[in-house]
C-alpha cells in the first residue's frame, strides 16, 4: 500500500510490504511518483487514468521492481484525506496469470518450451 498526491504524482507514505515487494527503501520509495515503478511503455496509460477525478480501480496493470523484474498488479485506489490534502492510497495485489501448456506440448513434436 502507498498514498501518493494525484496532482504531482508524488508517493507520500507506503507501507512495509510495498518496500518489501518493490525492494527499494523507505526514502527511495518517498522521493518516487507513481510513474517510477511502472515500465515505460506504460506511463502514458498511466497518466492518463491517474489525472481523472475518480480514476477506474481494480485494473490489472505492470509494475516493475527495482531490480527491474515487471509484475502484474490489480490496483485499487480510493481519494484519502492526508494530512489535510487530497492523496490517493493504492492497494497493489500481485496476481499470477496461469498459462496454458500447448495441447502437444508431451506429444515430441517438438514444440514443447524445453525444445526452444
């Protein structure tokens, strides 16, 4: 979880388990935006939902770690009072996508991810 200031983008608070996840530190984390930890082919996507008043929550979107592994999150966000301005506070949850074996992935025609 982090809160973070829709006008700047700007993370003003986050959590252990964000620094955990994420890897970085607690003063890396707060002189971040929320468009740091996001691949840069997604930052426009981003900035164009994160300036709307009431931004669309439970999305599925790409973060990427410090050490730069890409990870997919449901995001949910609601507007916060904090500290007497407005913030946003995110709830990030890795999801796991399974990913179907090819139907003749054991039969040796060689198109097995092992034969690559």
């Amino acid at each position: 979880m982090w809160i973070y200031v829709p006008s700047s983008l700007a993370i003003v608070e986050v959590n252990e388990a964000a620094l955990k996840r994420y890897g970085y530190s607690r003063a890396e984390f707060l002189n971040m935006t929320i468009l740091d930890i996001r691949p840069v082919n997604d930052v426009m996507k981003l900035v164009r939902i994160a300036l709307k008043p009431h931004p669309t929550s439970g999305l599925i979107w790409r973060h990427q770690k410090k050490n730069g592994t890409v990870i997919s999150v449901k995001v949910i966000s609601e507007d916060v009072d904090f500290h007497g301005r407005r913030a946003r506070m995110v709830r990030a949850e890795e999801v796991v996508t399974k990913v179907e074996a090819p139907a003749d992935a054991s039969s040796g025609t060689g198109n097995s991810p092992s034969s690559w």
